[in-house]
C-alpha cells in the first residue's frame, strides 16, 4: 500500500443539485464523509488534489488523511460517482477509518510473465478473476495481486486458494474459484478438428482400396476353377 494522502476538505457547502454543479464548476468535488458511528458531513475536495490522490499505485484503494476543520481523519473511499459521458467524478463518499480496523477493498489480480509451454501447445491463458475481494487492515491492503504464469501447462488452472496473498490480508471467495485456466484456442480446435477428418478420409480411402484388390484377386480364382 502506498504512503498515506492528506487532502484538505471543505465544509460548509450547501447541498443540492444546483449548488452542486456550481461548487464542479469552480473546480472542486462535491463529497460526504461518514462511519465510526459519527454524523455525516459534507465537504468538497479541490479536483486536483482529489485526482493526483486517485491515480497513486493504489488507485481507489489509497488511504487519504482528510483534513477537516482543523482535524484529520484517515479515510477510504467507498464510491466514486461519475458523469455518464465525461466520466468525470461528480461525487464522492469517503468512510472513516482508523488504522486497526479491518475493511474491504477490491484489488487488481494481475497475470505476469509468459506461459510458454500454453503457447507451444497453441493454447492461451483464460483470465476468469479481474479483482479479488480483500479483507485486511488499511496499510496493509495491497495495490494489487500478481500471478506467475510462467509455468502453466495446457490443462493447468489457478484458483484462488493459489493467490499469493500479503500476511494479514484475506478474502471470503471460494478457494475453489478459478482465477484463470488454459485453454486451446477455436480456431486451433477448429484447424485440429480438420487434420483429424482429413486422416480418417485418408483411412478410409486406404481400406477401400485394399478391398478392391482382394475382390480382383478373388475373381482370378473362381475363373481358374472353372476351367
């Protein structure tokens, strides 16, 4: 997990559509901020500061420092709304946290080098899980989870019991659940289905004419016996 982002909150702003709109146009986020069983607050964030603390190494997982009145708060986002077109983020919602407490995240699953044998056998790497969903302390939520693929062989699988997980950090997902797998491709499938048709006609066709020749061979006989 990366170092930790303190960004200053405003309060005070009004709420509503309207106000909304104006507060995006100056260049700031509407937000609210809630959890540890407190009141709600709403705030705006400047989109700058708001921005470069999304897209850190631990994107949406990053955990923020608001600085709110004077106070600090260690927070995570919970949700990020944005416009359906632009997709600029319009709203955020911030949840209280302190650093003992264990939260959710969804974090990247990433596949890393080159299964060569999959690809020798011309087959690919099926990539089934995108994100894994984690339980952990906030330091300790990862950015994301990487995956050897180096040694898979056609026919291998990973599933999520195989995930190597940072101490501390777990999920409730079935370890059964598969992560990825290997798999010939359909146009490799499609051209081995050909070869083998092709050799059961070319079969096929060796038997027929090995029948003739026992057929011709059979006439001989019955000619010679009749004289």
């Amino acid at each position: 997990m990366s170092d930790q982002l303190l960004l200053s909150a405003e309060t005070g702003r009004e709420e509503g559509t309207r106000s909304s709109r104006r507060l995006r146009r100056e260049g700031r986020v509407p937000a609210i901020v809630y959890g540890l069983d407190a009141d709600p607050v709403t705030v705006s964030i400047a989109w700058p500061d708001l921005r470069t603390a999304l897209t850190t190494d631990a994107g949406i997982n990053a955990i923020i420092t608001l600085s709110i009145d004077g106070t600090e708060q260690l927070s995570v986002v919970k949700d990020l709304q944005r416009h359906p077109v632009r997709r600029d983020v319009i709203h955020v919602d911030f949840q209280r946290v302190t650093a003992d407490q264990q939260i959710e995240a969804e974090v990247p699953v990433i596949l890393i080098g080159e299964a060569l044998e999959v690809t020798r056998a011309n087959g690919m790497v099926d990539q089934a899980l995108y994100t894994l969903s984690v339980s952990a302390k906030p330091a300790d939520i990862p950015d994301e989870i990487q995956v050897d693929i180096s040694d898979l062989e056609l026919g291998d699988s990973i599933r999520v019991q195989d995930l190597p997980l940072p101490a501390g950090v777990t999920t409730t997902l079935d370890p059964e659940d598969t992560v990825a797998n290997t798999l010939i491709t359909r146009s490799t499938r499609e051209a081995m289905a050909a070869e083998e048709a092709a050799e059961l006609a070319a079969e096929e066709g060796e038997g027929g004419e090995e029948g003739d020749g026992d057929d011709a061979g059979d006439a001989g006989d019955d000619d010679g016996d009749d004289d």
